[in-house]
C-alpha cells in the first residue's frame, strides 16, 4: 500500500470556535473540506518507509515548535490522493 506524508501548517482558532464545537459536539477541522495549507509533500511504498520519513520531518523546527504537523495518510481511497495532490487546493 502506498502512503502520503503531509507536512501542513496548523491553522489558528478562536477560543469562541472552540467552545462552539465542543458544546455541539461537531468537528473543530474538517480535513475533507478544507485541509489545512501544505509545506511539503512525500510519497511512500510502505509502511516502514512512511514512518521513516515522517520522522525526519517531524525534526524540522516549526514542526518541533508545533506550527506544523506531519501526518501519514494511507493512499488506499481515491478521495485522499484527491484532497492532498499539489496544487490542488
């Protein structure tokens, strides 16, 4: 199976949006809809290499600062490599 490592920045939220969300008890982020704005993005074979290179990105410093977070999504539904091809907003 095929991986994407995704390095995006993390977007900010008002205290407001926060307290709305958890007393509705919806989503705060809905990732499908509006995924947040990408760094860096690297394609995988396998498992053990995704989390290898993740864990080199994880080691850049705004990832280190929690500006940015690296996550690995499994390439297995069409709509993922959809929503994170570059480009592609």
């Amino acid at each position: 199976m095929r991986f994407l490592i995704v390095r995006t920045d993390i977007r900010a939220v008002a205290d407001g949006d926060i307290a709305a969300a958890w007393a509705g008890g919806h989503r705060l982020r809905d990732e499908t809809a509006a995924p947040e704005p990408r760094r860096q993005i690297v394609h995988a074979e396998d498992r053990d290499a995704a989390l290898l290179l993740a864990r080199a990105l994880s080691t850049v410093g705004a990832v280190r600062a929690g500006r940015q977070r690296v996550k690995v999504l499994p390439l297995s539904d069409a709509g993922v490599l959809r929503a994170y091809r570059p480009g592609v907003t």
